[in-house]
C-alpha cells in the first residue's frame, strides 16, 4: 500500500497545485515549489509550466452595454525546483513567478478605460510581474509515530511594471471663426518602464509524515515583501491629430497645429507607489482513506487587504502626471478538496474542487468568487522519473464596481470562466 499511496501522491499534488496556486485570487500566479524537501532520492529536481486562459470582460462601462471584449490576458506559469535530501534535512532551491496581471483595454469604448481622476489619462494597457527566487531548508526528527519536519527559508523578489494611457495635453491655441480662441489639445500615449530592487522576504513552517498510510501534514508561512525603490523611463508621443473643443462640445481637428501621430513629445523618468506583495498563510493535508485511494485537502489565507490604490506617475520637462488605480482589496481565502486513486504501481490520478473567496470589494471587478474543477495524471516510467499532466476549469461569478464603493467608473461584469493546463516533468536520483 505504501508504493502505491506514495505513487498517486505525485497525481494529486500536481491536481492540487493546479488549483490552489495558479488560480489562487488576486495577482498570485505561482508558490515555490517546496514539495520538493519531501522527494525520495538524494537529489530531485523538478521543472513545470502552466498555462492558464482566463477569460474576463467588461459587460457594461458607465451603464453603457457592449462587446468589450476580454480584457484578462492568457499567461505562463514556469517553476523550477532542485532539492538536495536525506531522512534528518534537506535544502531547496525554487524558482517561480509569484505575482503577476496583464490586461489589455483596447476593447473599450475609445480604445481606453474611462479618465481617471488624475490627468484626464485613460489606462490601455497594464502589466506588472514579480520573480521570486528561494532557498528553504528542512530539519527533521524521526521517531515510531512518524517524521516530524521544521522548514524555513528566505526569498528574493523583484517587481517591473509596464503600462500604457492615452490622454489630450494642451499644446497651444487656436482662433475661433467668430472671434477669441480656443485651447488646442493634442492627443498623445504615455508609456511607461518602471523596475524595483529585489526585496527580501522569508517562509517558515512545519511538516508531519506518516509514510505507511501516505500521511502528510503542512503548514507554511510566506512573509510579506514591500518594493519602494523604483527606477524607470517613460515618454510621451503624439497619438493623433490635435483638436479643439467646438461649440457642443465637438472636437474640431487642427490639422497643421502641432506634429503628426508618432512624433516624441516629451521624455523623462517613471516612479511607482509602494508595493507590498502579501503575506500568506498554506495549510496541505492528504494521508490514505483505502487501499490504492488519498484524500487531500488544502487551505489557503492571503493578506490582500494591503492592495489598496497603485499609482503610476511619469516626470517629463512638462510636469509630473499620474495614472491611478484603486483597488480596496479584501483578505483572500482558497479552499480545495480532491480524491487520489491509483490504477497501477506507474500510474495514476486525481480530481479536486476548489473554492477561491473573491477579493474585490466594488473599487474593481475582476476578481469576484471563483469554482474551481482540477484534475491531474501522473506517469511514472521508472523509479528516476515521473511525468505529470493537469487541467482545471474555473466558474467566475459575476460582479460590479461603482464610484460609491471608490472605483472611478461604473462597471459591470458577467459570469465568466477560466482554463489552465500544467505539465511538470520530475527527476530523483
């Protein structure tokens, strides 16, 4: 029983991960990979990529319904870990991309979302990514119960931000047929390269085994790390026509008032508010409920609450502007519960559903509740190697956003879904 349980492990580990950490609420995208410490062999190592398709779209912008298109962009997930074991320790090195979003606008009405408070700019596009390198170590003691384990180590992340607005700046002024002038706007896009250090950060937790009946218990703890030192570059080019404002309001083009669209109109450097990636709290259980079958489960607790407002800021000749995002987040809570049968010593299978408690709170809309369906199979050739596939479909529930609740346009979505594919390969000597 025990070869079997410890071959259906790898399964349902892969099930569980696909669910809990690649749709984990929020901008989490991946968890190092510290499953790694518990490998059997002297040295494992283990490499895996998910690919997750999330498809999220406005259904109304300031009351106004459409076709708006899917604004979440697909995205990968790589993970690396190589561990080094024996029965009383063992260390890790791990590679993963921690947090990420990527969103595409230019389905909206206008190409942008709506100006914003500051500037009058309107967000196109918008991406951020963080990397996070670790190193986590295990310390145990065995005794007739079973294998009690101590982890810790530190982390290093960094945090590089992209992103693009539009937006009309004043250049100058126009004569009005009827006598007087007019202010004349040009319309421009603003992009923006902004990067921190890496900060540091640190896990610890702690592990029990019973390997006769495939029982494991952990829990880990993943502190917080704050990014405030940004460097960057942003510039500003024409983007159109430059324009008057009309008699009702109608723009007027001025065709001959300023450069042509691509023309540079200013340059300078790009700063970002502090950020702080969230602390969070992982609970995993799984042990044997019957002969060849494992039973899993997973907790999850994420400090969103400190994801409040992000503001982007550009510093030209012309000024310093702003392009402010809020977001007012609620703590997160994932939640999963599967099943592992074995149907030979080589290979195997499991299934899970997972519950993810939304973090939006009405300031913006994309991450409301989200069910999940996970499944995972593992091949293992031989006692060196261990190939694994996975799959997961996720119901998104619908939600709003409203200026009453601090967003700073009106919005709605529908319910929506999600879809991720994992493959990890895995190598114990």
């Amino acid at each position: 029983m025990r070869t079997i349980l410890t071959t259906i492990l790898g399964a349902s580990l892969a099930s569980a991960a696909l669910g809990s950490t690649a749709l984990a609420g929020g901008f989490q995208r991946g968890t190092a990979d510290t499953d790694i410490l518990f490998e059997q062999g002297t040295v494992a190592m283990r490499t895996g990529v998910t690919y997750v398709n999330p498809q999220r779209g406005f259904d109304t912008i300031n009351g106004q319904s459409g076709d708006y298109d899917t604004y979440t962009q697909n995205y990968l997930i790589p993970s690396l870990a190589f561990g080094i074991n024996s029965e009383m320790a063992g260390c890790a090195g791990t590679y993963v991309i921690s947090f990420a979003a990527e969103s595409d606008y230019t389905g909206s009405p206008g190409g942008a979302l709506p100006a914003g408070p500051t500037a009058g700019s309107r967000t196109e596009t918008s991406e951020f990514e963080s990397n996070e390198f670790g190193l986590t170590c295990r310390l145990s003691y065995t005794n007739d119960m079973g294998r009690f384990s101590l982890l810790g180590g530190v982390f290093a992340e960094d945090f590089t931000f992209d992103g693009s607005s539009v937006s009309g700046t004043p250049v100058g002024a126009a004569p009005l047929p009827g006598g007087g002038v007019a202010p004349v706007f040009l319309p421009v896009r603003t992009t923006v390269e902004t990067k921190s250090d890496y900060a540091v950060g640190y896990r610890i937790g702690a592990a029990f085994e019973k390997p006769e009946i495939a029982l494991r218990a952990q829990v880990m703890y993943r502190s917080e790390a704050t990014h405030d030192n940004f460097t960057g570059t942003g510039s500003v080019v024409a983007n159109g026509n430059a324009y008057i404002i009309g008699p009702g309001g109608v723009q007027v083009v001025v065709p001959t008032a300023v450069p042509p669209a691509g023309t540079p109109v200013a340059g300078g450097t790009s700063s970002f508010s502090d950020v702080v990636s969230p602390q969070s709290l992982y609970i995993n259980a799984q042990t044997g409920i019957a002969p060849g079958t494992l039973l899993l489960a997973s907790f999850r607790w994420t400090d969103w609450s400190t994801n409040g407002v992000a503001v982007s800021s550009i510093t030209t000749q012309r000024g310093t502007s702003s392009s402010l995002s809020p977001y007012n987040w609620r703590d997160g809570y994932t939640a999963s519960i599967g099943l592992g049968r074995a149907f030979t010593d080589e290979i195997s299978a499991a299934v899970s559903v997972g519950y993810d408690r939304g973090v939006s709170t009405g300031s913006e809309t994309t991450y409301t509740d989200l069910y999940t369906l996970a499944g995972g199979v593992s091949f293992k050739a031989n006692e060196w190697s261990e190939l694994r596939f996975g799959g997961l479909v996720g119901y998104w529930t619908d939600g709003e956003q409203s200026v009453s609740d601090g967003a700073y346009f009106d919005a709605t979505v529908g319910d929506d879904f999600v879809y991720a594919l994992n493959a990890s390969l895995k190598f114990t000597f």
